[in-house]
C-alpha cells in the first residue's frame, strides 16, 4: 500500500522540498546571501540562480560545504571565515523567511506519513538543516517521527554530510534497521546519491522541480511528483 519493497522495515525521509514546502524558502536565501557576497566583491558577477545553482551546488548538502561548493564553481578563493559569515547570514534569512511567512507541508506527504503510521512502519527525518525539529513543528509533521537527525546531531557527532551516507545510516541504526531494509525519500541530487551509495533498499526521488533523469542517474529506483502518487 505504500509502494515500497515488501522487505522494507524503516523510511527515512528528508524534509525542505520532500516533506515541507520550504525548498524554495533556502533557494531564496541562499540567493540573497551569494548576492549580497558577490556585490560585495565591486566586480561584476553572474547572480545566483536559484534554480539550476541551487540544485547543483547547495542542495541537500550541509551548509558550509554547500558555501564551499558554489563558491568553488566561480573559481572565488575562501577561507573558512568568509565560508561561516556567508552560511550565517542564510541561516539567518531563513529563519526570517520562516517567522514571517510560516511553514506549509505538502499535503500528499501528509497522507503518505498517515499511511506509513497506519502500517506500523518506523520513520526518521535526515535533514542537513539545522532548523528542522522547528520547520516540522511549524509544519505540524513533528509527531511523525521516532527519529530526528539533523544538521545540528551531524555536528556533534561529525557525520559527513550527503552526497556521504553518513546521515542516513545514522537514522536506519536507531530505529534498528539495516540500510537494505529501508527506503530513502529525497529530493536532493545529493540526497539520491547518498541514498545510492549507502545500499538502501530502495531510493524513491522525489521531483518538484522537473528534474526527474537527473533524480535517476544521480541514484533513485523511483521517481514520483509527489510522495501520494506512491498510495
């Protein structure tokens, strides 16, 4: 009834673009904090593309490595100060965006989660935010989950960030599964690739965007619109 293998016992989800609506909210501030860094600099620069930038180069990803990797792109020279002060300031327009406009789940990951409640399968969120138990309490889906690994619990215990498995593998150990007997729900290219490469059972991606080759050669068995369609 949920569209995943037989054998799965564990789902394990991300959150910003497969569970709530707020994708578009880190693409807006990731836009303002690259603007804001590249205007800053007095050359002339091609501004942040909230799309293809976005999806390339920050998403899914923890959030210094995707500084990091967007600034790389540009052949811009960092050091790790300007990598904090740039990440800051997202951090910080997001929770902006957040407070000001709120949260929205969308609602067929609702059902689906409905759905994975009523057959008794356990759940974890594996999100690189450090907001996300704020983002799912705002989106009322915080008491879906058993287990929460973020971006904060990453840090503490130095968990590689997708692309790496790290995160994934973390949440299938504390709900007591091994990584074939789970499923992975991403968005993310990196988050499919992290899925892929930690040998998950079964790696559904998620396209909100239109980008749904791109979700296969980076890792997913599936590909769906929205996570109902697998009802």
């Amino acid at each position: 009834m949920l569209g995943v293998p037989d054998t799965t016992k564990a789902l394990l989800f991300d959150m910003d673009g497969v569970l709530t609506k707020t994708a578009v909210v880190h693409a807006k501030a990731w836009q303002q904090a690259f603007d804001g860094f590249l205007a800053s600099r007095g050359d002339p620069y091609v501004p942040f593309d909230p799309v293809q930038d976005y999806d390339e180069y920050v998403d899914g990803k923890p959030r210094a490595d995707g500084v990091r990797s967007f600034l790389q792109s540009r052949d811009i020279h960092f050091d790790e100060e300007t990598v904090r002060r740039i990440g800051d300031h997202k951090n910080d327009l997001v929770q902006e965006l957040i407070r000001r406009d709120g949260v929205e789940a969308y609602e067929g990951s609702r059902q689906y989660l409905e759905a994975a409640v009523a057959a008794g399968l356990p759940r974890a969120v594996v999100s690189s935010s450090a907001n996300t138990h704020e983002v799912l309490v705002a989106a009322g889906l915080d008491g879906y989950f058993q287990v929460e690994v973020d971006g904060i619990v990453a840090a503490v215990r130095r968990l590689k960030g997708k692309p790496a498995p790290d995160t994934f593998l973390a949440a299938a150990k504390e709900l007591g599964v091994e990584p074939g007997e789970a499923v992975v729900f991403e968005d993310a290219l990196a988050g499919v690739e992290a899925g892929h490469a930690g040998k998950f059972g079964f790696v559904v991606g998620v396209d909100r965007v239109g980008q749904a080759e791109a979700l296969r050669r980076h890792g997913a068995d599936h590909v769906v619109k929205d996570l109902a369609d697998l009802l």
